[in-house]
C-alpha cells in the first residue's frame, strides 16, 4: 500500500522534445507508467499531482527551422498541441501539461540561475569559441560543419560525426564553416557559466546511497559516473534561442549577457517546476506548489527513458540542493528502450510507431494494456503487431471481455438484468469471493514497487479467476437444477466483474468507464485529475462485493472487440514501407572523377597483426598491419563496431599512399576501407591477395 510518510506525491514526465510527434517507445519509456501509477493514487484517494509540458528550446529546434525556413517558434507550435492532444487521447491523464516558451518557465528558470549564481553555484570560463564573423554570432556545436578530422567525411557536425560515428568538439572539425552563411568562424573568447558538479559528487554519493531501493539499471549507470568522477557541466549557450540569461547575474559577474542563454539541460528539468507553478495559478492558489516542492512531507517522482538518468539523478538534484528549500527525488524508475518488431526504434527513417496515427485506427486502451504487458523496465523489451493482435484477441477479448459478456449476459436473461442475491454460499463461492478480496493488496503492491508488467498480469487473473469460477459452476445447468446456486454464481461473477471495472482502471481507463457503465455501478472514485478522490468508493473497497442484491444493471456491450489478421497486416506494411532490409535512401554519389585522380590511390592488401583500444577514445582501434613489404600502424575508428580480438587476423584493404596523420597524440600512417550499409554498420572489405597486393 502507499508509503504513508508522505502526505502527497509530485509526479513527473521526461519533457518531450517538440520537434516531432510522440512515439510508443516515449510512452514505453515515460508516459504511460506515470499515468498508470498516478492513476493508481487516485484510486488510493492520495494526494498526488502529475505534471509534464513541452521541452521547446535546444539547438536541434533551431536547426529544424532553419532547414524548414521558419522560425523556431513556428516549429513548436506546430508540434506542441500535436503532442499535447495525443497524449490526451491516450488517456495520459495530467494535471497540468505546460510549455517551456510560456513566460511562467522563464521566470521560474532565471530565479533559478539568479539564486544560485548569487550563492556562488556556479563557475565562469573564458575559452575560446568558434564565431560566425558575418552573422556576428557564437556557433553552437550543431551550426559547425566541415571535414571529420578522423574519416575524412566532409559535412561532420561540429559534435560528432555522423558518417563514422566519432564524437567531436567543433575546434577539432577541419575546414569549418558557419551552417548559419556558410561562412569560415573565427575562434574568440566567450565566457560561460559551469555547474562544477565534482564539488557536489560527495554529497551526491550520500544521497544516491540513501535509495539503495531504487532500480539496478538506474544505480548502475550513476555508478559509472561516479568512478569516472563528475566534471563542470556548461548551462549557458550562445544561441539564439532559449531562456535569456538574467542581465543583472551577467552584470554582477561582469559578463555581456547578449545572446547568452540558459542550456536546455538546466531549464528543462526547471519546467516540472513551472509547470506546477501554472496548475497552482489555475487552481487559483499561486502558492500551492510550494507544498509539493518545498515541503518535506512532498515525494517527489520522476518517469524517465534510460537516457535521462544521469539528469534526473545528478544533475537536477545536484540544482535543487544548491538552491535550498526543495525536496530532492525519492524515486526514478526508469525504463530501458523499446524496439519495433526486432529492430531499433528510429525516428529518422521511419521505424515508428506514432501515437496520433495509432489513435486513427485502434482504441487507446488495447496499446496501453500490451505495452503495460511488455514495458521495457529491466531490459530493452520488444512491441510487435502479431503479439499486439495475439494479447488483445486471446487476453482481453476472450478472458477479460468474454467473462463479463456472459456474467452479464446470465443476469439479463435469467435475472431480469439485476444482481441476484447470495444466499447459503457454497465453499467454491465463498473461495472466489476470498481470493477476489486479496487483489487490491497484490495489484497495489506491485504498483507500488513500480512493477507494471506484474500488476497488468495480476489484473488478468482476476478475469481468470472469474473465468474459472464461472465455469467450473456451470450456470446453464444450474440454472434448471438449482437456481439458487445459478444465482449464487452470477452473484460472485459481478462482484468480480465490479472490481475489475476498478482495478484495470490505471491500465485500462476508457474500458473501465465502460464497464461502471454497464454495471451502473456509480459512487467509484474518479482516476482522473480535478476530482475529489477522498469521497466514493476507491481502490481497496473496490473488492469487498460492491453491488447490492437487486441493483438494476445497465446495457450491455462488447467491451473488446477481436483485430482482425488483415488490420494487423496493414499495420505492418506501413512499418516495413521503412524495413530495415530497404532501409533508408542510399547516400548519393559523389561527383565524377577522372581516371588520373582514381589512379593516385595506392589500394594494398593488408593483414591485421594486433589490434587495441586507443586510451580515452572510444571510437579508435589501434592495428598494426603487414602490408608484406612493411608492417603499418593505422587508427581505425571503428571501436564501436569491432571488438580487438575480432579483427586480428583480417584480410584488408589499406590506403598506402595517404599521409601520416597524428590522433589522439599516435601517428596513423594509412587508411582501412569499409563498407558502410544505409544501417551505418560497417564491414571489412578484404581481398584474397597475399599482403601488399595492388588492388587495381
């Protein structure tokens, strides 16, 4: 049951990114989770809040309408109220969804900045940056383009390469030029303001320490943190969209706060605490936020994807302490990753799932239960359309949905559509009605420990139960033998047919509504927000037999209906419309070359003798190569798709004749090549030559 130490429970839910609509792997991750626990309190008649909004700042949101010629303002609105209403039709139920662009965010974000730069939170670095002398600007590392010092590859972003893969910082980039005018940046000083998180990490390990209950995957990234040790963290950037930040703080570090703005790291957790801000001012009470922030009697949750720990965990706390007065996170569940039919979720081609053409075509309750049924909460887990149709046709319609069919079906026909009473219960009807009363403490227990794959399965056994119960009583023989006991069995049926109109309402809301309807069971507590969830009937009444003898049912339906096999081809036919095995466009040729530039290449066969990481890199293999005539030391950057010991021994094609160059302070004196698909997987290409063979 809820931890009775808390007088209410803050939620919150990773800010989505508003450059794009929501995918399943997003509501995997950190929606649907949140909903289905919130959900849960309601029923408990707890005092929680669940706040979420728009993340609308960042430098990918600029780079979109630059592409798009918009302005970055025009890109979140479009996505802003396409995320917001598919998630409301999902059933995503918060208290308040909000938007980093509304002014209430800015102020809560620079009172942010303001306090802790006046505690001396903070630390001022002079560096030098790359500048855009024609659009007199500081460059983000998104708007340097150029040549990848280590692949050679001529359009690598000033942060990584996306051709090899390589991680950069935008002075390492060769050849830059501006993506704002294509112009060559100048290098000029600029001064930024840095978290030093290594003067926290102490702290922060006694904090971590303090939640020894929180899951293996979370801890076990934060570890890794930990041992590399926690560095300076810039929050301010030099772009032109963001929060502004505060002048009087720039003016009393003695810094032109012009085109300086807060990093979207650092505003963006700043937004759960805005977005309360705003649901307390439509509640019209501005200042009740401060109890679910600042009062220690308040836990605070955060629903994440895996991605957002070390934010949520570090960073956001690290924020909140230095400023004084809030609570810290209690917990962060997070999930693992969610893949599509065997295959990595990916945005850019394709492979999706989207959540606003999902609602086109299915009810929000049949996704909501099969992923609950798979969520990613340990591991990466898996969403397939032929599982999909398998749970909903053999799960909810044929045990769920078919045993409250035929409990009602046996009170309209046989009962005049009402309860019948109970009367001299027999063992089998006072065993259903016991293992029935103890499903409120095993579903909550789960909820409670954030297992929602078990709760969902939980919830499935009681339809079983009553499956069972009704069957093994044999309702269309007694009711010709001993209608007494026919009535005994639709009786006990009801009654658990009522607490699963209950207890699947955090998986299953608009089913459950359904359901209370059919029922005409009223008085429940409501699992939606702006209700009063102290008064009615709520999550551990919902077993205890809630229907009165003689209550008047209402009209039935069926609660599930049956996907076909051809609705679900079509649903994959739209996804492998972007099969990996098609995969995405090839990349186009380059121009053409003439033969004499085609014959200065110098192509050997080579075999790979050694093969070793380059410390501190994670994309360099270090190999030492028998050309025939000469052995070779090159650097590959191909760490993240070979381990060492597998490419000993290889046959393959070097570059002889390019000139040495010097990486991570080693001298590289060729060039492997590989073949890289539209996947970005590379393979070697190898030659059956003996070494140092001309590849002509």
């Amino acid at each position: 049951m809820p931890d009775e130490s808390f007088k209410r429970t803050l939620v919150t839910s990773a800010l989505p990114y508003a450059n794009g609509p929501v995918h399943i792997g997003h509501l995997a991750g950190a929606y649907l989770p949140a909903d289905i626990y919130v959900r849960y309190l309601r029923l408990q008649g707890r005092d929680v809040v669940y706040v979420c909004g728009s993340d609308e700042y960042g430098v990918a949101i600029v780079m979109q309408a630059m592409q798009e010629k918009v302005t970055p303002q025009e890109v979140v609105d479009r996505y802003h109220p396409m995320i917001r209403d598919s998630f409301k039709g999902f059933g995503i139920s918060f208290d308040n969804y909000s938007r980093t662009t509304r002014e209430v965010h800015t102020e809560t974000s620079q009172d942010f900045f303001r306090r802790l730069s006046e505690k001396n939170e903070f630390v001022l670095k002079r560096e030098e940056h790359l500048y855009d002398p024609e659009a007199k600007v500081f460059l983000a590392d998104r708007f340097v383009h150029g040549t990848c010092p280590i692949c050679g590859y001529e359009d690598a972003y000033g942060d990584q390469c996306e051709k090899c893969g390589t991680s950069l910082s935008p002075t390492e980039i060769k050849n830059p030029r501006s993506t704002l005018t294509d112009a060559v940046p100048e290098l000029r000083p600029t001064t930024h303001w840095y978290l030093p998180l290594g003067q926290w990490q102490s702290r922060l390990e006694a904090y971590i320490s303090s939640h020894p209950d929180w899951k293996p995957n979370v801890l076990g990234q934060i570890g890794a943190w930990f041992t590399d040790g926690l560095r300076d963290r810039a929050i301010t950037r030099d772009v032109p969209w963001g929060v502004p930040v505060p002048p009087e703080a720039a003016d009393a570090a003695g810094v032109e706060s012009e085109g300086k703005v807060i990093y979207v790291w650092f505003d963006a957790p700043i937004g759960y605490i805005s977005s309360t801000r705003e649901w307390a001012r439509r509640k019209g009470d501005p200042d009740r936020w401060k109890l679910y922030w600042q009062d220690e009697d308040s836990r605070l949750i955060h629903f994440i994807g895996k991605d957002n720990i070390v934010f949520h965990t570090l960073m956001f706390p690290a924020m909140l302490m230095g400023y004084g007065e809030y609570v810290v996170p209690d917990q962060v569940p997070a999930n693992e990753f969610l893949n599509i039919e065997g295959s990595k979720l990916s945005t850019s081609r394709g492979w999706a799932v989207w959540l606003h053409e999902y609602l086109n075509d299915f009810p929000p309750d049949l996704l909501r239960y099969v992923l609950t049924s798979t969520l990613p909460e340990s591991k990466d887990s898996d969403f397939n359309w032929n599982d999909f149709q398998t749970r909903v046709n053999s799960e909810l319609a044929d045990i769920l949905g078919n045993f409250v069919n035929r409990a009602l079906t046996f009170a309209e026909r046989e009962f005049d559509n009402k309860v019948p009473p109970l009367s001299s219960p027999s063992a089998a009807d006072e065993a259903a009605l016991a293992e029935l009363a103890g499903y409120p403490q095993q579903i909550g227990a789960a909820y409670e420990r954030f297992r929602f794959r078990e709760a969902a399965r939980l919830t499935m056994n009681m339809a079983r139960l009553g499956t069972k119960y009704f069957n093994d009583q044999v309702p269309w023989v007694t009711r010709k033998t001993n209608r007494s006991q026919c009535a005994n069995t639709v009786h006990v049926s009801l009654q658990i047919a009522a607490a699963l109109s209950v207890l699947m309402d955090p998986v299953l809301p608009f089913s459950a509504e359904k359901l209370r309807g059919m029922l005409r069971f009223e008085g429940v507590r409501s699992s939606l927000p702006d209700s009063d969830h102290s008064e009615g009937i709520g999550w551990s009444e919902a077993a205890s037999s809630p229907l009165p003898a003689g209550h008047v049912l209402g009209h039935k339906e069926i609660l599930f209906h049956k996907v076909t096999d051809d609705t679900i081809q079509t649903q994959i036919e739209k996804l492998e419309s972007n099969d990996p095995e098609s995969g995405p466009p090839y990349v186009e040729a380059k121009p053409t070359i003439s033969y004499d530039d085609f014959a200065k290449l110098d192509l050997r066969t080579g075999r790979i003798l050694s093969a070793e990481p380059v410390p501190k890199s994670k994309k360099l293999l270090k190999l030492q190569v028998d050309l025939g005539y000469e052995t070779r030391q090159i650097l590959a950057g191909v760490a993240e798709h070979f381990q060492p010991e597998e490419m000993i021994g290889q046959s393959v094609v070097v570059v002889a004749n390019l000139a040495p160059r010097k990486m991570m302070g080693l001298e590289s004196q060729g060039m492997l090549l590989m073949g890289e698909d539209r996947e970005g997987c590379l393979s070697l290409i190898s030659s059956g030559s003996e070494e140092g063979s001309i590849i002509c």
